[in-house]
C-alpha cells in the first residue's frame, strides 16, 4: 500500500480537517488549516492519499523573522498530520520530503518548526540552527530551523512572527 503525495485540491477540503482532526484528537490544528488557508498565508499543502482516501496533510505558511534590519520571510511547517490507523509507515516523512523539495522550488529559503525533536532532525530540521531565534511559544529543543538555501540562516538574529491565525492556539 503506497501512498500517492499531491496538492490539497480544492475538494479536500473537507477530508483535510477530518485527518487533521483524527491526529490531533481534537479542532484546534484543523480549523487552523482552515484559518490559515483562508487568510491568504498557506503557502504549499499537500496530501497523502492512498487508495482514494486522504490519510495524512502537511502545511507551510508563511511568517516573519524580525530582524534588527528588517523582516525576513520564512515558513512555518504546522500542523501536519497522519491518520492513526496508518501512521509508522513513513506516509509522514514523505509529506516532509515533499512539501521542503516544494518549498525550495517556490523559492523560499527558511522553514521554522515547533514539533517533535526525535521526528524532524532527519529532515535537516536543527535546534541549533534555531537558537538565534526567538519563538513565541517557547519549544526549547522542539524548536528547529532548516536551510532550504545554503546559509539562509547565517548572522540572522530575531522574533519569529507567526500569523494572526496562530494567535488562536496559545
Ligand atoms: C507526527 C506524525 C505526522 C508522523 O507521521 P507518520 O506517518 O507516523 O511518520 P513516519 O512513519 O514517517 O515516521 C514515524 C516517526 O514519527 C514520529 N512519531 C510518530 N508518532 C509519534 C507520536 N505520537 N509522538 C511523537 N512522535 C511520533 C516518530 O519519530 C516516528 O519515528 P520512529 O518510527 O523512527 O520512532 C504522525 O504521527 C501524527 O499525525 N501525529 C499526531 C499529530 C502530530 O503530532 N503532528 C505533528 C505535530 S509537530
């Protein structure tokens, strides 16, 4: 059983909030999505669909890295999600690996993450690279920063500014 990695269409939608709903046993990060989408700052949204059925979703939306000489653009991956029944099977790390490689064609340069510090290390993903970083949610080592660009984050020191949406989580 492999799954297919494509675009959020239009038509997900729907199916889109129900996985993000299973994974998180809860609303907030699927009408996040939702939030996010909605107000213009999703900026790369894929899916994973096996056998037609939408198992797992992954989202990059844009945020601000102020710095001393002005804001930097960057993304945040959150959330992304997988279906209980169909997680360990690597369905996430294939939403990761596509959704950087799409990222990194659109041009963007830095991706922020707050999530589990045993998952996203693989993926390039570094506390360390984040530590001149300033995170309004805290994290400690759950929050890790990814060059997409060489250096993208070199004598880069600043807030991170996530969008209005997020606003909702805290
Ligand atoms: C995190 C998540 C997206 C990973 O998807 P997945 O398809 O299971 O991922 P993969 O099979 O590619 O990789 C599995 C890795 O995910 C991590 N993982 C899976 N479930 C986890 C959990 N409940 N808590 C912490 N890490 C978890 C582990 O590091 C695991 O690695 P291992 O198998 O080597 O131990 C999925 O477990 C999920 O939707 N969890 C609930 C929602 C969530 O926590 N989202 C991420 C917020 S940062």
């Amino acid at each position: 059983m492999s799954a297919a990695i494509r675009p959020e269409a239009e038509q997900d939608r729907a199916a889109v909030w129900s996985v993000n709903q299973a994974a998180f046993e809860g609303d907030a990060e699927a009408n996040l999505v939702d939030a996010l989408r909605d107000g213009g700052f999703a900026q790369v949204s894929l899916v994973a669909e096996v056998d037609g059925e939408i198992v797992g979703h992954i989202l990059f939306s844009r945020v601000a890295i102020i710095t001393k000489v002005g804001p930097v653009d960057a993304l945040s991956l959150a959330p992304m999600a997988v279906l209980p029944s169909h997680q360990r099977q690597g369905i996430g790390s294939r939403l990761v690996e596509a959704g950087l490689e799409a990222c990194r064609e659109s041009g963007h340069r830095i991706v922020i993450v707050l999530g589990h510090p045993e998952f996203y290390p693989r993926f390039g993903f570094s506390s360390d690279l984040a530590r001149r970083l300033e995170s309004p949610f805290g994290g400690g080592e759950a929050w890790m920063a990814l060059e997409l660009a060489p250096r993208a984050l070199e004598g880069l020191e600043g807030r991170v500014e996530f969008s209005p949406p997020f606003g909702a989580m805290e």
